[in-house]
C-alpha cells in the first residue's frame, strides 16, 4: 500500500472515530469531541492532494501535519481517559500507533 493510500486510510478512520465519538451519547461533547474534530480537519486538509504530492517532498509536507494531529488525538485520547472512557481512549491510541508507523516509513 502507497504512502498516499495509507494517509488516506488514516484520514477515513479519524474521520469514522470522531463520528463514533460524535454519535456517543454518554460522551459529553466537550474538549474530547473538540480535539479530535481538529485532527480531523488537519488531515483532511491534505487528503485529495496527497497523491499529487512528489514523493521526494512527501515526508516534509506530511510530517507536520501527522505530528499535529497526533498531538491532537493524545489530548483527546487523555481528555476521554479522565472520563473513564477507556474503550474510547484505546481506540485513539490505535491510531495514534497508525500515525507513527506512517512517520516511520516516510
């Protein structure tokens, strides 16, 4: 699978996790919801163009944008621990694992 699949496989999954969360009616829609919503959005941002990106220049331009979005889904992840929200927590923290084996290979 391409860097540019795997991206956009990430992107549908925080997407699909911050509808869950969303959806989650024990959940208050606080921080959490807040936190993850802007993972969200700062992927998508680059997800239509991410295969137009040349791979020399993949890993500069996707870089900061999956540290900041890792960044945001800890906070969300520790925000939904302190809620006791630990099926929740651990579902983040999948992806934020995603995240990392994405860096790792760019």
């Amino acid at each position: 699978m391409s860097i540019s699949e795997r991206y956009r496989d990430l992107v549908a999954d925080v997407q699909a996790m911050l509808g869950t969360l969303q959806a989650d009616e024990s959940l208050p829609q606080g921080r959490e919801l807040r936190t993850v919503a802007q993972a969200a959005a700062g992927l998508g941002e680059l997800e239509e163009r991410v295969g137009e990106i040349p791979r020399i220049r993949l890993e500069s331009e996707l870089t900061p944008v999956l540290l900041k979005a890792h960044t945001q889904l800890d906070r969300g992840r520790l925000l939904l621990e302190e809620l006791g929200a630990e099926d929740r927590a651990a579902a983040l923290w999948e992806l934020e694992q995603k995240i990392y084996r994405l860096l790792n290979d760019l």
